[in-house]
C-alpha cells in the first residue's frame, strides 16, 4: 500500500459530465519523470483493489480521493467535504 498525491488532472471539455466523470487522465509526480498518468480506472483500482491512498491538496486543504461508480463507469472523486466543487476538478491541467 503506498500513498500518493495528485499533481494534475486532463478533462475531457466536450464530455456530457461536468464532475469528475469528465476526467480523462490523473497525473502523479514521477520519479523517473516529471508526470506519471494514469486513467480514472487505474487510479480506481489503486485505491479499491490495490489498497492505496490518493490525495488531492487544494486552497491548503488535503482530502482523500475514493473509489466511485455510475453504472458500469469506474471513477474517482474527493471525499466531501466544505467546498462546493470537488477539489480533484480544481488541479492544474497536465
């Protein structure tokens, strides 16, 4: 189990979702590279199968990424917490 922070995040503008279903890639510090990505899928699969922890930092508030479904679609979003938008769709664009 390892812990990791989002740095980055690539959304689709064309995508029927304005939430985090519109996301198309998450981007990680690397070590051999300045930006690993992975998809919504992957990083669903990092915390729900894997055991791993994700963050996200915004506005200097940390929060926990989780594991979401709508249908068959794996995604991913923040936990709630007092902000109005999801602090994942707040990151820079990779």
């Amino acid at each position: 189990m390892a812990e990791y922070t989002v740095k980055c995040v690539t959304t689709d503008d064309s995508s029927q979702y304005d939430d985090c279903r519109c996301i198309e890639k998450i981007g990680f510090p690397g070590k051999n590279s300045p930006t690993v990505t992975r998809t919504p899928t992957q990083v669903y699969d990092m915390i729900e199968n894997d055991g791993d922890t994700v963050l996200v930092k915004y506005d200097g508030q940390t929060t926990k990424v989780i594991g979401a479904t709508h249908g068959t679609t794996k995604y991913v979003r923040t936990e709630p917490n007092d902000t109005k938008d999801d602090n994942l769709l707040k990151q820079p664009s990779c």
